[in-house]
C-alpha cells in the first residue's frame, strides 16, 4: 500500500485539534482502508462515482461514502469487505516514503521516553519521510512547535506532502528547514532559540550532539533513534564525552504479537524483529558538570581497540600506559 495515498489531501482537517482524526460517517474525499476476509488491506480514497475493484467483484465509492466508519461492503462477487478509517500508525505505515520511517512502536515510546508535551518546543532531524513528525505533530498540539530539519528537499518534500495529507494543511507550529541541522543551527542562532525536546534519527547523530545541546533548555530531553549497535555505542560515548548531559540510557523495543485462539496460544508467527535503539539523556544546566562516575568501565572497554570518543573520566591511553602512540591514541574527543 506504499504508493497509494499520492493523490489530493483528504477534506475537513479539524483545525481545532490538529489530530487528522476524523469522526462520523465517511465522506468523499477521505481515505479508508478495506480489509477483504483474508485480512489483506488495501488504501482507498473515496471518491463518488469511482469503483474499488477486487477479484470478487467491484465495489461503487458510493456504498462507503456515507456510511459508519467500521462498516462492511459487499462486492459484485459476494466478497464482505470490512471498511475503517485508517488510525495514525496506519497511515504512517502505508504512506510514501524517501528514507526509513520510524515504525509506530517507537514513535509511541519515542512520545514517552522523550517526554513530548503538549504546546512542548521541539527539534527533530532528520524529517525523513515525515513519520515521527505525524506522532510527534499530534503530542504537541496546536500549541506547540516544531522545527524539522531535513538536509535532502526531495525527503521534506515527501515529509510535508505526508502531513498534509493526514491533517489537510500544515499545522501551525510546524517549522521545516531544509539543510544541514549543525549548519542550520549555526547560521541561524534564534530559529530555534531554545527547544524543550530534541530527537535525532540520522546515520551520524553523534556529529549534532553539542550543536543541539547548545539550544535544549535545562532539563530538557535529548532523544536519540539508532538502528545498529555500533551507532548505539557511540553516540552514548558523544553524549557523555561533550558533557552537559545526564549519563545516557540506551533502551531497545520489543513487541511481539501473540496468536490467541481456543487452546492455540502462542507467539505469532514472524514477528520480533529488530528495528532500533533509543538513547536518552537530560540536558543540564549550562555550566553544570554531572557528578563523576563512581562506577568503573568493564575492563576493555576503553583498552587499545577503541578510537571512539572519550569521557573525561576515562583515561587516555597515554595516560595508562605512558608510551601510548599519539596517533592511534585519540585522546578524549575522539
Ligand atoms: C532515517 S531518515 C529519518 C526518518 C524519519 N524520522 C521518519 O520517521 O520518517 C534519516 C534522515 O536524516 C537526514 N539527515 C541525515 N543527517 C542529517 C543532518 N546532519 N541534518 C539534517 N538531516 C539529516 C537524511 O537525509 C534522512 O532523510
């Protein structure tokens, strides 16, 4: 269903909430998504006169449109077609992509763990396809403001099309800038000037660490979406190595769907794989330096092998060994 919600936004966003929820019955205009009765969906956009047509038959739009949402259709073939009004991970899901969205899974922890408010300030980069920013457009409200920063304009292209279509226009707060986010910030000291919540989802976050640190309020959350562990390992390195944060919390998200029926329990079949990792920090106050650590790195893990990024409390090579070869050993910036 990846291509399908390419034509006109959908009518009637709710200006009042910004939700791109829609209720009563279905109109033209508005996409839905058909299930037939082996559970296979398919994107439509309701339009009158038009026909859905199956294998077991057509459809006309004009059965739909006007009915309840959560209905049922039958085709010209006798096929029962179950209908309802896509919800946000649905959407997000089906919606054209340029680069990898964040699965819903995520989204939702993402909205917890970094503590997405509503009227909250809030920085995200890169924008991608725009599937973080449709949960996190619907944390923050009609009160709140975001700052996507995208360095490809195709992707914010694609990202600004996606939300007008959820939500029929941009929703007021939404700032998109096209560039490179440490570029960005840095030839424009006030936009934003200060953020309450800061998510990265990019290949190298660890290179926007200080420049987003610089703009987060105090206490602020830092959030970081990572798919591989050596990205995981580094950009906690970065966060504790450029200072002003908390230690970071390195979590991942498992779901597992369950197969449920009479005595048949048991996992469903084919789900659970990984997707990524968030890190997590708070943003201290400007000059504040987090206690240092009582608890000793494992044996290693900082040893001869590792050109990342050093935290202060951890030794130089130098400065363990003495003779350490100063161009292998990076000191602590890495
Ligand atoms: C995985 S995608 C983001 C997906 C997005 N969060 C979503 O859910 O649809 C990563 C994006 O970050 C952008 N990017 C990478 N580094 C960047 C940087 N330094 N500044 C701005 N954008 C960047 C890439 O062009 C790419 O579109």
């Amino acid at each position: 269903m990846n291509d399908e919600h390419t034509e006109p936004a959908a009518p009637g966003p709710q200006p009042q909430t910004w939700s791109g929820v829609r209720t009563g019955p279905l109109q033209e205009g508005e996409w839905v998504t058909v299930t037939d009765p082996k559970g296979k969906r398919k994107s439509l956009l309701l339009q009158s006169g038009h026909t859905y047509h199956t294998t077991k038959g057509g459809v006309p739009h004009d059965e739909m449109i006007g009915g309840p949402d959560g209905n049922t259709v039958i085709t010209a073939g006798g096929m029962g077609l179950l209908v309802l009004r896509p919800l946000l991970s649905d959407y997000t899901v089906t919606m054209p992509r340029g680069a990898a969205i964040i699965y819903p899974k995520e989204a939702g922890q993402i909205v917890l763990a970094a503590d997405i408010f509503p009227g909250a300030r809030v920085l995200e980069a890169g924008v991608g396809s725009g599937g973080l920013t449709l949960s996190l457009l619907r944390a923050i409200g009609p009160h709140g403001e975001l700052h996507s920063f995208e360095r490809r304009p195709d992707f914010a292209e694609i990202a600004r099309s996606n939300v007008r279509t959820w939500l029929g226009a941009d929703p007021p707060g939404w700032h998109v800038h096209v560039g490179d986010l440490v570029e960005q910030l840095t030839a424009a000291p006030d936009d934003p000037a200060e953020v309450d919540r800061v998510i990265l989802d990019m290949l190298a976050p660890w290179d926007c660490i200080e420049a987003v640190r610089d703009r987060l309020a105090p206490g602020g959350v830092l959030c970081c979406y990572v798919a591989t562990t050596t990205q995981l390992g580094r950009v906690m390195d970065t966060i504790r190595t450029v200072t002003g944060f908390t230690e970071p919390q390195g979590t991942e998200t498992m779901t597992r769907d369950w197969h449920a029926e009479g005595l048949a329990i048991r996992p469903a079949h084919g789900t659970g794989s990984h997707t990524g990792f968030l890190v997590t920090a708070r943003r201290l106050a400007p000059g504040v330096v987090a206690p240092m650590r009582k608890r000793r790195p494992a044996a290693g893990a900082y040893g001869p092998d590792y050109t990342g990024p050093r935290p202060a409390w951890v030794p130089t090579l130098a400065e363990v060994h003495g003779d350490a070869d100063p161009t292998t050993d990076w000191g602590r910036l890495g």
